[in-house]
C-alpha cells in the first residue's frame, strides 16, 4: 500500500516545491505599493472648496464642488448666513450652483482666465419670517414660493496656478464673480419692463475658489 503512495507523494511534493520556495525566498522582488496619494479618487470627493459673499446665497457662504469634463464644467454646494440684523431673522440658505465655461486663456505660465461662465442655481432659505405660520395668508395671496429661488447665472475667474502636488493633482487658487437674477425678479420685470431696469434684478456675488 504504501508502495503504490510513494508516486502520488513524490509528484505532490515536486509540485508544491516551487511555490514553497517563493514564498520562503527574502531576496524574491514584489511589486511595490502604490502610495495611498497615487490612488484614484474617489468619486464623491470634492475638488475644490468654495467661498462666496453675496450673489442671492447669503451675506456669506461656503461649500465644496465638483470640476469635470476638462475643467469646463463646475458644480458647487454651499450653505448661506444671513444675520437677524440685516433680514428680520436668521436666514441659513442652502444652494446649488452649476457653470458652464466653454474655454480658458493662458495670460502666462501663472495666470489664466476663464471670461466667460454660463450657468444656473437653485437655493432654498430657512429662517424666512413668518414661515412656519400656517394660514396666515389666504391660499393663492402669494403665488411664488417665498423660500425657494432659482434662476440663470453668469461671470467669470481669474486663476492663479500654483504648482501641482506631487501626485498631479491641481492647486489652483480662483478668484470669481457671478450676475445672477431669479424666478421672482425675472417675473416682475417681464410684467412691468418700465418700471423696473435690468439691473435692478442681477444680483453680484464674489467668491474664491481653492482646489485640494
């Protein structure tokens, strides 16, 4: 019995033998590991942080975006403040913008420009007065909605290129404006074009962009 054994164990032990050894052997190279910063991003994570005064969104808000389709296209969600002081009560607005900005001119190997960005956004406010009082006005009396506003956007950046990190990933710093109106003050101007100027419903807003 033991003699019909003795081939199956030779040939399982000349099998085995080669990866025995690799395994055992310290001076066998291996691929080395891809830094965790070499790793593709993931999908969620912002490329860039955003601040902004102004521009319908809030005395001041902040949040993060997103840049794709070769940087041509820019989607930003930030969160507003607006203090008691200057709207009756405390506004918090919560906002999102999207940019279109079909080229960019290389002013030199630091700056470029993006003169041209079309766009839209949409922002809903919290804190507005009287919101929550239900029934104080007969149905109909107010036919927009008093906290949500959207509307067509446009501006333009300036950019200052700073050098990349080290696994190429961009560091650009960006300063921009935006003309915005919305729903509501488009409306009153369509119905009434001599009593209201077109620039009595843009609204300005100033923001820096930083990519991370």
């Amino acid at each position: 019995m033991k003699q019909r054994l003795l081939p199956f164990v030779a040939l399982a032990a000349a099998l085995l033998a080669p990866s025995l050894t690799r395994a055992s052997d310290p001076e066998t190279p291996t691929a080395p590991a891809a830094p965790a910063s070499d790793k593709p991003q993931p999908w969620y994570r912002p490329r860039h942080l955003v601040l902004q005064t102004a521009g319908g969104l809030g005395m001041v808000s902040a949040g993060a975006g997103y840049t794709y389709l070769n940087g041509k296209v820019d989607t930003d969600i930030l969160l507003g403040y607006v203090p008691k002081k200057l709207a009756g009560s405390t506004l918090t607005l919560a906002s999102a913008k999207l940019l279109y900005s079909p080229f960019t001119i290389r002013i030199s190997e630091k700056w470029q420009v993006k003169p041209v960005s079309v766009g839209a956004y949409f922002s809903y406010t919290h804190g507005t007065l009287n919101d929550e009082e239900r029934g104080q006005y007969t149905r109909d009396y107010y036919w927009w909605s008093s906290d949500t506003r959207y509307g067509p956007l446009a501006g333009g950046r300036v950019t200052y290129v700073r050098p990349p990190k080290t696994n190429g990933r961009p560091r650009n710093l960006s300063v921009y404006y935006d003309l915005s109106t919305n729903d509501l003050y488009l409306h009153s101007y369509l119905t009434n074009t001599k009593g209201l100027s077109i620039g009595q419903i843009l609204v300005l807003g100033l923001g820096v962009k930083a990519d991370f």
